[in-house]
C-alpha cells in the first residue's frame, strides 16, 4: 500500500498541482490584493499617500476641464461653421428658386401683353428663370442629404417644372398664332404654378424647412457651454483648496506649481466666457441684421413679383377671371400696407430691420418705385374700365406714344423696385456673411489653447505637489 505523506492533501485525478477549485490559487490572489488595498490605506492615512491623492484628482480635474472646453467649443464652432457654409446658402438657395420660378411666371406674362412674336429681352429673361431655377433645384438635392422634408418638396419641384414649361410652350404657341387659346393655356400654367402642391408652394416648404435647419445650427452655435463652466469653476476651487491646504500645514503662502495651475486654469475659464460671449454677440446679431432681414426682403421680393404676375395676368384674361385683380391688391397691402398709408407690410418690416443707411437707402427707394406703381396701376385700370385695353397694355409694359415718347409703365416701377431689392438683399447678405465670419473666427484657437493650457496646468499641480512630497524624503 502507497503511503500519503503526512502533512500532504491529495489532488484529485485530472487536477494539476496549484489549481484546485478550477484555476489559479483564488484564495492566496484574494489575500495579496488584501494586503495591498490595506497598504494603499495606510498609504494614504500618510500625509504622502494624501498629497499623492490631492495631486492625482487635481490632475484629473484639470485635464477633464480641459478636454471638455475643447470639445464644446469645437462642436460650436462647427455649428457657426454649418450656419456659415451650409444652412445660411441652402436657405438663400431656397429663396432663390421661389423668387426665380415667381420672375418666370410674371415674365411670361409681360411678353404675351407685347402680342405675337414676344421680344427678345423677355424670351431670355424667361429662359434665365427657368435654367436658373433647375440649377438651384439640382444644387438643393446634392445637398439636402440630412432632411427628408427638404428632398419632398425638391422631387416636387423636379417633376413640376418640366410640365410647367411645356404648358408655357403651348401658350406660347398658339399666342403667336394670334389664338386666345394660349391665354387659356397661360392662366392654367399660372394656376399649377400657385395652387396648393404646385411649384410655388413647394418652394416655400423648401424655403421653410431649410430656415428651421438654419435656426437649429444657430441654437447650437450660440449654446452656453455650461459643463466647461462648471468644470471650470469646481478645478479652480479645488486648486485654491488645496493651496490653502498646503498653507496650513507649512505655513507658505505661496505654492509655485499650484500658483502656476491656477492661473492658467483661470486664463481658460476667462478666454472661454470672453471668446463664447464675442461669438454669441456676432452670431446675434447676424441673424437680427443679416438672416433675419434677408428673410424679410426675401418675402417682400416675392410678393413684388407675385403682383407684378397678377397684374399681366388681369390683362391676358380680358375679365373672363376677376380674381387677378383682388390678388394684386392684397399683394400690394402685404407689401406695402394699405394704399394712401404710412408704409407698411413687408418694406416697413425690412425697414425697421435695416441697421444702416446702407441698409435703409434701397428699401426707401423700393417703397417709393411701389407708391409710384399703385397711382399708375389706377391709371391702367380706369383706361381698362373705358374700354381703351391698349392704352391700358401699353400703361403696364410701355411702349411710344404717338409723338414717339416712352410711354411711363408700371413695368419700370416694378424693374425699379426688384433692383432696389436686390440692392438691400446684397447688403444683408455682406452683413450676414461678416458677422457670421467674426462668430465663428472668435473661437478659432480656443481648442488647442485651452488643450495646451490644461496640460501645462496639469504637468504644473504635479510637479507642485511632488515638490512637496520631495520634503519626506
């Protein structure tokens, strides 16, 4: 018989030495990290083992304030950056198509009142619309990957305008032959472009979905970085803490790397509230004098055109449709307010809206072109009431009298108008752009300074509290 050593535990068959109870020796890993948590204990009951601690956490805080800083203030900055590059184009893009697809509508009009053959000027202005119009829808389905309202209303403009512009075609076909067919054709063009789902409509859902992308990247460029603040604030108080700490036990005031860690923390926190307050104010003031008043000449450029459509379209309908008339009357009040009025509607608003005389001059200059249009509008109604419907036409799209003069047409108004607000739309946009620039410029270092400078604050509390440490050695 084998004899069992004494003092000897056997191991069961399949078992290696050492791993009973399925693995390494459990109990003697349990026993060692024991014996190092109760190290680590004592260590730090250890006024060495407490500055080590005090200066880990203040490592810690500082780095995280840090990195907290550099992230929120980059995600604003590219906020600023989307409202520069990106929304803020998309949004004009927008106008751009409506206005287009509206000058098209009253430019066509404009040509059929000339009779016949329509002159050249017309066809191309026409023409340009409706290239310029496709080429801006193109552009926004390139670019409105993030928004699914946006791509509704582009594929709406897509399948539209091809059966817009054959309708045009038509009309303009039989009006050459002298047919009043294409009057027909040309009222029914006009209706698919304003009816509801129609271009017109389309195009202002377009423009209203990329004005809430718009709005949305400016919230996040403007939104208070209240975490670095707070961060901030506790990495300064733990700094000052633990100087006074230092202080009371050794009687210096002064603790070089501590000192050097707090100030540079301080310049952080400062240069964050400074740079994020510059860039809230110019982002603000962007939207108020730029975004906002641009939206405002936008809208009164539409309507511009929409009564100038309206007041062609009265004409080409030789009374069969009376709507065009009570259409271009509500357009000019929401233009301008009512007629013999202070001025109002849209042209006030931008008024108000415009910060400078660079500004105001063009708009006064549109309200005076539109307060010149109504007298002669009422001219060309009264001479339509009479009967005398070329007199009237040639009120509306001018012409030579019969001594050879240039006949005075609301056609000139209206062109005086438009390019006044295209004048005061160029201005806005500078505005807009060179705020918007100076937003985001005003956080363009604040990353990498506030990086750097955390890491310098970092290496600072350390080497201050190993300087102490140094003494109990």
């Amino acid at each position: 018989m084998t004899q069992t050593p004494v003092g000897h535990v056997p191991v069961p068959a399949g078992e290696a030495p050492g791993t009973a109870g399925g693995g390494p020796d459990s109990g003697h890993l349990r026993r060692a990290a024991a014996a190092h948590l109760r190290s680590l204990r004592a260590g730090a009951a250890t006024e060495p083992g407490r500055l080590r601690v005090v200066g880990a956490v203040l490592a810690l805080l500082i780095v995280a304030f840090g990195a907290v800083t550099a992230w929120q203030v980059a995600d604003r900055q590219a906020a600023a950056g989307n409202v520069l590059d990106h929304s803020a184009p998309l949004s004009a893009n927008a106008a751009a198509i409506y206005r287009s697809l509206a000058d098209a509508d009253a430019t066509v009009a404009d040509g059929f009142l000339a009779g016949g053959q329509e002159p050249a000027d017309v066809v191309d202005k026409y023409q340009d619309d409706v290239t310029t119009a496709a080429r801006l829808i193109a552009e926004a389905a390139a670019n409105s990957a993030g928004s699914p309202q946006a791509r509704a209303q582009i594929n709406t403009l897509s399948s539209q305008l091809p059966a817009y512009t054959q309708l045009v075609a038509t009309a303009r076909a039989y009006n050459r032959l002298g047919l009043p067919l294409g009057g027909a054709y040309l009222r029914y063009a006009d209706q698919r472009m304003r009816q509801d789902g129609g271009l017109l409509d389309a195009a202002s859902r377009l423009y209203t979905a990329e004005n809430a992308r718009l709005g949305s990247d400016y919230t996040d460029a403007k939104d208070l970085p209240y975490a670095s603040w707070a961060l901030g604030v506790a990495t300064l108080a733990a700094l000052a803490w633990a100087q006074r700490r230092h202080y009371r036990r050794t009687n210096r005031v002064f603790n070089r790397g501590l000192l050097s860690a707090s100030a540079a923390t301080a310049v952080v926190l400062l240069w964050l509230a400074a740079a994020h307050t510059v860039a809230r104010t110019d982002l603000e003031d962007s939207a108020a004098h730029g975004a906002r008043s641009t939206r405002v000449l936008d809208n009164a450029q539409i309507v511009l055109l929409q009564a100038r459509g309206d007041e062609n379209l009265a004409l080409v309908a030789r009374g069969v449709d009376t709507s065009y008339d009570t259409r271009f009357t509500t357009a000019m009040t929401t233009l301008a307010g009512p007629e013999n009025g202070p001025l109002g509607g849209e042209l006030a608003q931008a008024l108000k809206l415009a910060d400078d005389p660079r500004g105001k001059a063009p708009v006064l200059a549109a309200a005076d072109a539109v307060a010149q249009w109504r007298v002669r509008h009422a001219a060309e109604l009264r001479l339509d009431g009479e009967g005398r419907y070329d007199e009237a036409v040639s009120k509306v799209i001018g012409g030579k009298d019969a001594q050879g003069e240039d006949i005075a047409s609301t056609k000139q108004n209206f062109q005086a108008a438009d390019n006044a607000l295209d004048s005061a739309i160029r201005q806005e946009q500078g505005e807009f752009q060179a705020a918007a620039s100076d937003g985001r410029d005003a956080l363009d270092l604040l990353p990498y300074g506030a990086g750097g400078l955390a890491l310098a604050a970092a290496a600072c509390a350390v080497l201050g509290i190993g300087r102490r440490l140094a003494e109990y050695r």
